[in-house]
C-alpha cells in the first residue's frame, strides 16, 4: 500500500527560546515520507539562526509583516507553505509547541484506515503538568461551538483546506486563529474529530498570540 505524505507546516515569530525542541521533535519522528517547512514571520530573535541548523527542513522567510494582526500573519503564513507542501495530509504546528515522536506515523495510519476522515485532532499534554489536557463538563447546555485543542493538534487531508479557504475570510476577523476557524469549519462540515490519545505537547504560553483576549464563549 502507498505510504501517505506528510507535510508539517510551522509558523514561526520570535520563538527563539523554544524552536528547536520544536524542530527536534520533527526530525526524531519515526516516519520517513515527510517534509518540514518553516515560515519565518520577519523575526528579530535568534529564531533564523536555530532554524538554519536543521538543514533538512525548508525554511520561507517573509520579507514584510503583511497584517497589524497576529492570527492574520498566521493564517497567512500557513497559506504561503500549503503551496510550497507535497504532502496529503497536513500537520499544523506552533513553534513553542513539540510533537511526540510517533506522531506522524500514527496519525497517518489513522487517516489511511479511515478514508472518509478529513478532520483530526489529538489530545494534547501539558508541558508543565505532564498530565493530558481534559475539557472540564459544559456548564452551559445552549453553547452551540465544539470545544477544542490548539493549532499543533490539528490535522487536516490538503484537499479539505482547500475547500476551507473558499468559505473562510483569511482577511478579516483579525481576533479568530486558525485553530478556532478550523474547528468551527469542520464541525458544521460534520468533520470535527478527536482522537484521545496524545501526540502532542502543548506549552503553555502567556506570550501567545491571542493571550493578552479574554476568551469568550
């Protein structure tokens, strides 16, 4: 049987401090039919010089920030690498973020078993705790939204977001992240899955993009 291709695509602004786990985890994945393709969104760091060591993956940097809007430039510049990837299923991955070694080979023979599959989370684990991350009960029974994990738990077939990106407005809405768009996408779709097993590990990050909003239902 053909082996699934893999692409993880990586946006990066001034994450120095905590790419290269992040790029470490990808290159001890135990899968071999796979790509890493970093976008540098005009950091000011050390990001550049600890991507450049891992000359294996390949690395876009932009030249100009094209939005005031963190969420924006993400979404941005995950369009940017989905052009650039070969791959058939997309993995999403923040740069302070870290994938667990069998995540790839896992997830794809996921997705090869279940051909009707487009949509893919895992369950994340907390960097600081060690422990999985778990949704406490709905205290509200007329929340209508799925609760969901961050960026680097997603997984997506390419051809999916490709259907996304003609109902989504990639430049509006500069609040709303890929992650929250995405989930949103796929659970009106009737796609939104999540595997409870952890592949991820997720840091927590009070520098985040989006971290200074009150999250509202």
């Amino acid at each position: 049987m053909k082996s699934t291709y893999a692409s993880v695509l990586i946006t990066n602004f001034n994450k120095g401090k905590f790419i290269q786990n992040s790029l470490k985890s990808c290159e001890a994945q135990n899968y071999k039919y796979k790509e890493v393709i970093i976008f540098d969104d005009c950091s000011t760091d050390n990001s550049l010089s600890i991507i450049k060591k891992f000359k294996q993956f390949k690395l876009i940097k932009n030249k100009k920030k094209k939005f005031k809007s963190g969420p924006l430039n993400q979404i941005y510049g995950i369009n940017i690498l989905l052009k650039e990837s070969k791959g058939d299923l997309i993995f999403l991955l923040d740069s302070d973020d870290e994938f667990k070694k069998d995540k790839i080979k896992k997830i794809c023979d996921i997705f090869k078993k279940n051909k009707k599959l487009n949509f893919l989370q895992d369950t994340p684990t907390n960097n600081l705790t060690k422990k999985k991350i778990i949704f406490n009960k709905r205290q509200n029974i007329y929340t209508i939204w799925p609760k969901f994990y961050p960026t680097s738990t997603i997984v997506f077939r390419k051809k999916y977001y490709k259907n996304f990106l003609k109902f989504v407005m990639v430049n509006k809405y500069p609040n709303l992240e890929i992650d929250a768009r995405l989930c949103i996408y796929a659970f009106l779709k009737g796609d939104f899955k999540i595997f409870h097993r952890s592949f991820t590990i997720y840091r927590v990050n009070t520098q985040g993009i989006t971290s200074r909003y009150k999250k509202y239902r």
